[in-house]
C-alpha cells in the first residue's frame, strides 16, 4: 500500500473539510438508537458486511440494543487513515503487547483477526478510505519527530498511558476533547478515562471498545484448580460473590500451600511450589483494587495528592505483608534479567506450582496447553465493606489512542473514530469474550461471570501514571525488595510529589488550545 504524500494530504485535507461541513450540516438529528438514518450501518446487528457473524449474541454487550454513531456519509476520495502504533521487537517479554485491534491485512481464519479486517473494510467502504497501521518500537520517537517537523503523516497515535503526560505537555499530542464527531456520552468510549486522566478539562488519551489491548492490560488473579483442591481449600468464586475476597483471604488461602519440593532447604522459582505468584506491579495494583489512590482529581479536575490516609496504610501493610513473605510469596521481579519472568510464570502455573498468580489479562492466553483447569477472579478489596471489586488497568502495557498535535482535518478523524469504536463494541469486543470464555481459555461457566465483574469496573491512578516526584516508583520498588516504612517515606517525598503537581498543572494551562 503505497502512502499518499504530504502534499497530496493537504490538498484532501482541505477538500474534505467543507465536504464534512456541508454532509454535518444535512444531516438528520436525534439519538440514533436501534437504527441507522445514514443507512449504511443497518445491517443486522449480528451479521457484517460478508455475512459473517460478528454482531451482539454473546459477550460483553449481550442483550444490549445497538445503537449507531450519528454521523453521515461522507467520501473522502481514498484517503488513507493511518495509526501510528509500538511494535516491539526487540524485547522479547513485550511482544504480546503488540496491538492486534487496529488492523488486520487479511483474513486468514483467526477470529480476532477476521473480525478487524471486516471492521475496517466496513468503515473504508462508508468513507471511502483506506486504513493502515505503521507499527514502530521507536513510536515515541517517531511521534515527536513527525509533530516537530510539521508532518501530518498520522491521524491517530496509539500512546501507553506512562507516557501520556511527556508527550502532552512537550505538545506533541492534542486534546482529545476538542476533537469534532467524537462523542464520549456513547458507551463505546470508556468514560473512567475521563474521570480519572483527564487535568484542568484537558485529556490527551482515550479508551473504549476499538481496542482490546485496553482489555489485556487489565490486571486479575487466576487459580489452579489442582492446587486449590489438593490443599482442600474452599471455592475462590464463591468468596468473590459473597463479597469476602480480600487481601486477607488471599493471604490466608496461601499459607501452607508453599513447598520446598526439590528438599534443598529454599523456596526457589524454578524448583518449587508457591502459594502466590506476584509482579513489583501488583504493589500499585492491590493499593487500587482496595479502594484507594497515590492521587486523584480536586473539583477543578486538578491532580491533588490523597496518599496519607488510614486507608492508605491499610492497604499498605497487607501489601507488605505478601511482598515480604518470601517463603509463600513469589515476586517475579526479583528474578527480572535472569529468566522472562512471563515465561516463567506461566510454565511454573502450568506445572501446578502456584495456587494464585496476579495476572494482566493478556497472560491468559498463555495458558492455553496448560492440563490443570483454572479460574479467573477479580483484584481483591480491602474488606468486605468496601462494595465494589475495582479493577486497575496496567499503564506500561496499556494504550489508548490520541491525536497528534499536527494531524489535519479533525472532523475526519473523529469521524472515523468515532464509527470505528461503535462498530467494535458490536464486533470487536463479543469476539474478546468468545476468545477468552467459549475458545481456548476459560473452561468453567463462571469464568464468564468473573470476567465481568473485571471489566466492569476500572481505575486509574493519576499519581502513578504522572509518577508525581518519583513516589509511585519508589514505593513499588522499595517495596518488592525490602521492608519501608510508607507513611515516613511519603512525609519525606510529599513535598516533591506536591511541587511536581504545581509544574504539571502549570504545564498542562500553558499548552497552546
């Protein structure tokens, strides 16, 4: 596919502004529930433009009545769309968190696969467009040079959520609210986002059902059954619906499990049986999962610090508690740079020597040979009083996508957007659930339930992700190595983390509109 010239993007992009204008200014109003006025989008529900089945029957959104983006047709004379996204090649733990979400050069039989193809060939056909992907490890790189040069070589830009911040405030990325034709009332977009990322009115990131790396990012604990049985321990499903799956439960579950089954007198990863399995990442996790934050917003929407409480320490000693049990708890981390710690968790989970491990969703499928059965759950909570399981979602593997600080004609962009993530919650995300539930993964019924309770209830920590004055990085890796003291590192760290949060704020209102 050969790639239109800057040139030729500009003559487009002047074109296709009045088209979109004039097509904006015909078209017909309301909320557009349960069909289509444009009538390009009134297929069945489960049928797509091949007759393949890719419609709501099963998953996620069942039993939902479709709704269609209100948004005409407009041709935009085989422009070709383009998502800049990371690839990584060279790091051999992170190539599964490579996007599969946003385009498929063919169909080739692989569910996922087939259902973005005709995704975008369903959109390309509305439009008139082609849809292309440029998958760099450099994507940040590549992103800063393009804006820097004054390149519209790219519509949209898939960005990890760590590197947000950076990004915004160096101007290399736009606010996302401004954008035209996309509508985040709509239950395609993923409004937790808002809620939690967003500073002074401004978002530079959003996630919603056009991307299912935003699914695998999302972090959960998963059971052996072999293990589970064999130390004749009571049901992890029926603790998680009576509401008593707690850090505390976890913990109780995992003593005792533990054995040193080569008799060398040591609890080591390759050799031996832990009763949990655990990251540097579950730290910040569980501190989400239990209800609290590092940050969160004021009503200004401005970041402001809410480490420091009761709760807070709470959280933080039941963390420590798990992280420190060496003769119970493995942290994966500890043995990062002499094994793939995904390798060897997966293989010791296979080998039914872990009864729990702290998972991103991803690493499910892994486990797809596995022999012993296992079980899905949500994140614990503090106490059974807390009445929501929350689920916090990885920002170093998770991605949302934004808009370049250079990218022409934004009516176009939101438009295609804005149609691409309506059509994946129909398509995209029943396929996520049928991979994950009725293929090769999850092999009980409740599976499905715990699923749901995972995504149906996200966070983010503002104070993690922006890392206000290094404190989110030093507590997780202080904490998985060694016993600290948090409420005297964070009196010693508040004022750096506060004096960060004036900068970025500053930061954030000096960004040109």
């Amino acid at each position: 596919m050969l790639k239109i010239n800057l040139n030729l993007k500009k003559i487009f992009a002047i074109i296709t502004l009045i088209a979109v204008t004039l097509a904006v200014l015909t078209a017909c109003g309301g909320d557009n529930s349960g069909e289509n006025p444009n009538g390009l989008n009134n297929n069945d529900p489960g049928e797509n433009p091949d007759g393949e089945n890719a419609g709501n029957d099963g998953g996620e959104n069942a039993g939902e009545e479709r709704i269609y983006p209100d948004l005409p047709a407009v041709d935009f004379g085989g422009y070709e769309f383009t998502f800049l996204t990371r690839d990584w090649e060279s790091v051999v733990d992170w190539e599964e968190w490579n996007h599969r979400d946003l385009y498929a050069e063919q169909l080739n039989g692989d569910n996922l696969n087939d259902v973005v193809y005709n995704r975008n060939k369903k959109i390309e056909e509305k439009y008139n467009i082609t849809i292309n992907e440029v998958g760099v490890e450099d994507r940040n790189g590549v992103i800063r040079r393009t804006v820097r040069s004054g390149d519209d070589d790219y519509d949209v830009v898939s960005v990890h959520l760590m590197d947000v911040a950076a990004l915004a405030q160096d101007g290399t990325i736009t606010d996302i609210l401004k954008v035209p034709n996309l509508d985040f009332d709509k239950p395609w977009w993923n409004s937790n986002t808002i809620r939690d990322l967003s500073v002074g009115g401004r978002l530079f990131v959003m996630q919603g059902d056009l991307l299912i790396l935003h699914n695998d990012a999302m972090e959960a604990m998963i059971f052996n059954k072999s293990v589970l049985q064999n130390n004749g321990l009571e049901s992890p499903y029926d603790i998680v619906k009576s509401g008593e799956w707690t850090f505390e439960k976890l913990y109780d579950m995992s003593r005792g499990v533990s054995k040193d089954l080569n008799g060398d007198g040591r609890m080591y990863i390759l050799d031996d049986l832990f009763g949990v399995i655990l990251q540097a990442d579950t730290d910040i996790s569980f501190l989400v999962s239990g209800g609290a934050k590092i940050a969160s917003k004021d009503e200004n929407d401005m970041p402001v610090i809410t480490y420091g409480s009761e709760r807070i320490y709470r959280i933080t000693d039941e963390i420590m508690r798990l992280m420190l049990d060496e003769e119970n708890v493995l942290n994966l981390h500890r043995y990062n740079g002499q094994f793939g710690i995904y390798d060897e968790q997966v293989k010791m989970f296979s080998e039914d020597r872990a009864l729990f491990s702290w998972i991103r969703m991803r690493i499910v499928e892994r486990l797809r040979g596995m022999e012993t059965d296992f079980g899905l759950l949500p994140l614990p909570k503090l106490d059974a009083a807390q009445p929501d399981y929350v689920t916090h979602m990885n920002p170093h593997t998770g991605a949302g996508v934004s808009i370049p600080a250079t990218a022409g004609n934004l009516e176009r962009t939101g438009m295609i957007l804005e149609d691409l993530a309506a059509e994946s919650r129909y398509t995209l995300q029943p396929a996520y659930y049928e991979l994950n539930l009725e293929g090769k993964f999850f092999r009980d019924p409740e599976s499905r339930e715990m699923l749901d309770i995972i995504l149906k209830n996200t966070a983010y920590d503002i104070g993690y992700i922006y890392n206000f004055g290094n404190f989110a990085y030093t507590i997780v890796y202080y904490g998985m190595n060694r016993n600290i003291n948090h409420a005297s590192q964070f009196e010693r760290m508040e004022p750096r983390m506060q004096t960060d949060i004036e900068r970025t704020i500053e930061a954030y209102e000096n960004i040109a509109d």
